[in-house]
C-alpha cells in the first residue's frame, strides 16, 4: 500500500503488515520499504510523488513497466 509522507511528502510503499502493526500499537509512524520512516499524511492530502527507491524495490515500477509494454504491444497488433 502506499501512504504519502507529511515530512517529504512522497508517497511510499509500506507492506500491509507493517502499517496494522503501526496503527495497532499507536506509534504515529511506519518504515516503508525503501527504510524511511513515514509520517503518513491525512488521508484528506492528495498523494505526493512516488518514492522511486520504493518501487524498485517492492517490483511495483517493474510491473507498471511490463503493463505498458503489454498496452503498446496490444494496440501494435490491433493497427496491423
């Protein structure tokens, strides 16, 4: 899941796991994947910027990318 940060305001990936463990024991922050501690923003902030650090590492930049060579390779097929 990604939750956007209040001090950098970038939006990181933190595993779900981590985030219930966050809420339930009241700590106010979590390590998203890339190890940053996050703050998360209000949910009412709109999302900041992915964390580059944290796509690569959680695959999520790898599968958008594959998504778009499927999308480009569809309509490829579809104009011949």
């Amino acid at each position: 899941m990604t939750v956007t940060c209040a001090r950098d305001g970038y939006s990181h990936v933190v595993p779900h796991a981590v985030l219930a463990d966050s809420l339930a024991s009241g700590a106010g922050h979590c390590t998203a994947m890339c190890g940053h501690v996050v703050l998360p923003a209000s949910l009412a902030s709109p999302p900041g910027d992915r964390c580059l650090l944290c796509a690569e590492t959680s695959g999520i930049g790898r599968r958008a990318q594959r998504k778009r060579s499927w999308a480009s390779l569809a309509r490829s097929a579809r104009s011949a």
